[in-house]
C-alpha cells in the first residue's frame, strides 16, 4: 500500500479483500484488525478516517489481513482477546475464551457465598479465562486452575499475572490424576467435547485451535464421565458442578450425572437457545 492512503481508505480496501476471499464478517473483521494495527480503541476509527496511516501500520494491516483471509482467527493474529470484560492473552496453545463460557462463569458467580471462604477448582482451564475471571469478579477464598498442557498453564499464568489475579493456583494435571489434595466447593469445567464427526464438520477457523482443546473420545462424552465418576471425591459437602456442554449432547450428560448421583440437574440455554451449562449438586 501507499504510504500515503488514509485510514479510510485502507480500511475499505482491508474490507474489500476479505470480502473477495468470502469471509462473513469482513466488515468487522477488517474493524477489528485496523484497530490492532494501530494500537487504538476501535472506536476511534471512525473519528481520525480522513488521517493517513503511517507505513509500518499499513504494512503491519495487510499482514494481518492476509493471515485472516487464510481463516486465521482474529484473535491469534492479535494476541488477545476479551472476556467477561477483561482482557486475555491467547496463543496458538490455548482454545479463544468464546462468549457462551461467560454464561458458565456467571452461574458461579451467581451461586456463591461471596464470603471469601468457598474454593474452585477451573479443570481444562486453558487460557485461564475462567479462573481469572472468578478471582477478579468473585470473592473466592482459593481457585486452582488445572490443565494437562503446560504451555496453557504458562499461559494461564500470565494472564493472572497481566490481570493482577492473586489467589489462584496452577496446577499440570491430566483430569483429578494430580490432584489427589483437592478439594473444593465448586468444579467449573468447559472441558472437550466434540466428536471426532463433528471435527471433520468444522469451520476452518476451528482448526487453528489446538485439537486437544476441543476432541473428545467416546463420542464426545469422554471427559463429562470422567468428571461426572471423579468429582464427588473432590468436592465439600453439598459442592456444586458446573460444566459447559456440548448442545448436541445435552440430554446424553444429563444421564451421565444423574447416574453418577448429581441432585437438582439444572441445563441453561445460551444466547441462541441452546443448551449450555449444567449445573448440579452432591
Ligand atoms: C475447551 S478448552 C477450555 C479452555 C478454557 N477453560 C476456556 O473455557 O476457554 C479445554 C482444555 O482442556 C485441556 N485438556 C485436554 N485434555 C485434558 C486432560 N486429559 N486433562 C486436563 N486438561 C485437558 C486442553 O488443554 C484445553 O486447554
């Protein structure tokens, strides 16, 4: 691009390209990128389009653009990403903290104490989007944050770190396997849970996120049996379990946790309609 072309201008052709390669939200994607190339709030766009854009953002623009006409998620391209009002460092290592999991947040939240004396295990905590979000907006006495990847706890850690986030403890952890000396009063998970059929049918921005972040063996139903056996030794008396669920399969991990003697199974809908938070108690 020329050095001289003006935001506006720049934005429209960002917008125009994607649009060629038939991306669906190439508007707010090109929005979105612009804003990060230039460091600003997105807001601002619109208030400095007739200035020209400096060279190396230009250049910095279509290097982003190109990454995400190639189905790059925007937020791997830019390093971050917002949940739950706050902002969170993503890699290539770690699932995109997605909006449907604030509702699962919410729910604990909503169904705390808030007297700094219940604890939380965030098992498949990933990026840490979960755990960080509780210690900042709850009133937790203790969270450990587990995972079976060590570059997601890194990662996890630094967003506690860059979050200023206190009082949550990283544990590396394939399922309960390490975590014998936990026990608390809440289990969050959003843990796996496609099939490996319902992988093969997904978008392609999809695949750039790790894919045990988001597999499941047995249908899809590999980690809500393990949670739904192992939970009750890790959880106080009258502890609650929360779990994202696949929608496709809410009704099969109902079965699966009143099986597994979970009391006063609540399913909530996410903002589509579809099932996506099981709630429940010992
Ligand atoms: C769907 S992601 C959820 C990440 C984050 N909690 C969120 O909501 O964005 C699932 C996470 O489970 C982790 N995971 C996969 N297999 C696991 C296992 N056997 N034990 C513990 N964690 C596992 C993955 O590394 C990934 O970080």
């Amino acid at each position: 691009m020329p050095e001289t072309v003006n935001i506006y201008d720049l934005l429209k052709s960002g917008e125009a390209f994607l649009k060629s390669k038939n991306l669906p939200d190439a508007k707010s994607d090109a929005q979105y990128l612009l804003a990060a190339a230039l460091k600003i709030e997105r807001s601002r766009l619109v208030l400095i389009r007739e200035q020209k854009a400096g060279e190396k953002e230009s250049s910095l623009f279509w290097e982003y653009i190109l990454r995400r006409s190639k189905r790059e998620p925007a937020a791997y391209i830019t390093g971050f990403c917002g949940f739950m009002g706050l902002e969170f460092k993503v890699s290539k290592d770690v699932l995109i903290p997605r909006p449907e999991t604030e509702l699962l947040v919410e729910d604990v939240l909503n169904m705390s104490k808030k007297n700094k004396t219940e604890t939380v295990l965030d098992l498949c905590a990933g990026s840490g989007c979960i755990a960080v979000s509780l210690s900042k907006l709850g009133n937790f006495n203790k969270i450990y944050a587990s995972d079976i990847s060590f570059d997601a706890l890194t990662l996890a850690r630094e967003n506690a770190d860059f979050n200023d986030a206190k009082n949550i403890e990283f544990l590396l952890s394939d399922m309960f396997k390490s975590l014998e000396n936990v026990k608390v009063d809440f289990i969050v998970s959003n843990p796996p849970y496609i099939s490996e059929d319902e992988y093969n049918a997904l978008e392609p921005e999809l695949k750039f996120e790790p894919e045990t972040a988001l597999l499941a063996q047995d249908n899809g139903l590999f980690f809500y049996k393990e949670i739904a056996l192992k939970a009750s030794r890790h959880l106080n008396d009258k502890g609650r379990i929360f779990v994202e669920l696949n929608a496709n399969l809410s009704q099969e991990i109902k079965k699966i946790f009143e099986e597994n003697n979970f009391k006063d199974i609540e399913i909530n809908e996410d903002y589509s309609h579809l099932p996506r938070v099981l709630k429940a108690h010992l």
